[in-house]
C-alpha cells in the first residue's frame, strides 16, 4: 500500500479539507485560516493521495526564500501507522528544501510525541509553545484606560507593522500580515507610545471561542493593554493565547490572567536559529504557518 502513495500540490478546495480535519484533530483552526493561508503562498499545500483518495497533507511555507515554516501535517487516522506519514513528511521537507535559498532555516511546531521523530530528520529543539485558555465573561467590563494607548491596527501605517513584525518573525511576511490583520471576524490593535508602535496584537474567531495571535510588545506592560482589549473580543467564550516558553513574561502572563494549560507544542529548527527578539513575542501567529 505505501508504494502506491503519490504527493502532489493540493489544490484550493483541498485546504478545506485539510481544515476541517485539523478541526477534528482538535486544533481548533480559525474561521478564515483556509484562505488566508492559501493567499499567503498557494505553492505551500502537498497532498497526500491513496489510489484516488486524499488521506493527507500539510503546508510548507516559503516567505521570500529566506524562511521556511512546516505545518498542518495530517493523516486521516485510518491511515496512519503503516509508513505512509513518514513518507509525506520527507516528500514535504525535500519540496520545502527546493524552494529555499540555500543556508535558509525551515521551523515548525510539532506535538511532543512526534519530538524525538523530528530530530531523527533534523530538527533541533528550541522551546515549547504552550496554549493557554481563559474564559471571558459575557458581561467583560471595557478595559481600563493605562499608560497605553491602544488603537485599531488599520490607522497604523503599514510599513510601521511590518517593520515591528519583522523583529519577531524571521522573514518579512508582508502579503500575509495584510490579510491576517484584516481578516473578517477578528479584531487587529497597535499600542503606541509617542506616536511610536510598540507591539500588536490579531484576536480571530476559531471553531471554538477565539485565538490571539500574533501578541508582539516591547514589554510586559504593552502585552497586557493589548491583551486586556483583545480579550474583550471574546465575551461569553473561550480565549486562548499561544505562549512561547523562552519568554518567561509570556507564560508570567498568562499565569496573571489565569489561563489554564490545554495544549502545546515544540518549536524545532532546521539550520540556524532565527535571530528574533524573543522577548517581544508574547504570543506566536500561527502553529501552521509560524
């Protein structure tokens, strides 16, 4: 049966799919994930087929050639445990490897089960990214006035938005940032010091109450404004926030807003570490695209 396994480039319905299945999986997608990610880079979807079915995929997705980030690795359960994931995963990584500069670091956020699966193709570990989830009251106060000034994400010149992104991130992300921050259901804030952006911060509906992400700030202080507001976004459900473990603020965060653990992950890397500031991520976009 493994020899008959074929990968191929999905096409736009398939992300759908492949969705819907991470929904099932538990991983909780946002509402407009499908093509969001796909306008970010549509190259970035392999299919797994089986004769003439779909029974799995993932994303491998280049930002410029300089960054590569692995995710959405699903096989339908009746398949697994038989090879044919392993396969997907190799065919995935050479594709990602042939759309790269060469030298390139390629990331990825992979389950702790499969950590020691990782590293046997590579990937050294980095730190866990932890989901944490809150529960936001239906009657949520507006949040108090601070030292912040909190504003919608849209009156920020977006060459100031890239340019903050891209101390958290590896590689500059712009046709996805313009996308993500103004997607449909979801909410997208800057805070300001002087007239100067010191972090943002996405709040977007997910099959299950909402998600933060990304959460980006020079401090502790401008995360928790952005976050206090962001989370008002959410009245009468679930919050969740996806926090990076080498940012102690982060996780000091999230313990502050008494967030339970529910999830997590371990950020891997092929080839060098980015060089980012870590201490500004109190929150990561994506376990999909990074």
């Amino acid at each position: 049966m493994a020899n008959a396994l074929v990968t191929r480039s999905m096409a736009r319905p398939e992300v759908d799919a492949l969705v819907d299945w991470a929904a099932r999986e538990g991983w909780n997608p946002g509402l407009h994930d499908a093509e969001l990610f796909w306008a970010t880079d549509p190259d970035a979807f392999v299919a797994a087929d089986l004769g003439d079915e779909l029974i799995g995929g993932g994303a491998i997705t280049s930002y410029g050639g300089t960054f590569g980030f692995m995710g959405f690795f699903i096989v339908r359960p009746e398949f697994r445990g038989c090879g044919l994931g392993n396969r997907l995963w190799h065919a995935r990584l050479e594709r990602l490897l042939a759309r790269l500069s060469p030298g390139a670091s390629i990331g990825m956020d992979g389950v702790f089960a499969m950590q020691d699966y990782y590293a046997k193709g590579g990937f050294a570990f980095s730190h866990r990214d932890i989901r944490y989830r809150a529960e936001v009251p239906g009657n949520a106060p507006t949040p108090a006035d601070s030292d912040q000034d909190i504003v919608p994400l849209a009156g920020v010149p977006f060459e100031q938005i890239l340019d903050y992104d891209l101390s958290c991130f590896p590689a500059a992300r712009s046709s996805f940032l313009k996308g993500w921050i103004s997607q449909p259901d979801a909410l997208a804030l800057g805070c300001q010091r002087e007239g100067e952006l010191c972090g943002y911060g996405v709040i977007r509906r997910c099959g299950e109450g909402c998600k933060i992400g990304p959460l980006f700030a020079d401090d502790t202080a401008a995360a928790t404004a952005l976050f206090a507001h962001l989370s008002a976004f959410a009245a009468g459900g679930p919050v969740f926030l996806d926090a990076p473990e080498n940012n102690p603020a982060a996780i000091e965060l999230a313990h502050r807003q008494r967030m339970v653990e529910v999830f997590g992950c371990a950020r891997m890397y092929l080839g060098p570490f980015p060089d980012v500031a870590h201490e500004r991520v109190f929150g990561v976009t994506t376990f999909e695209l990074g």
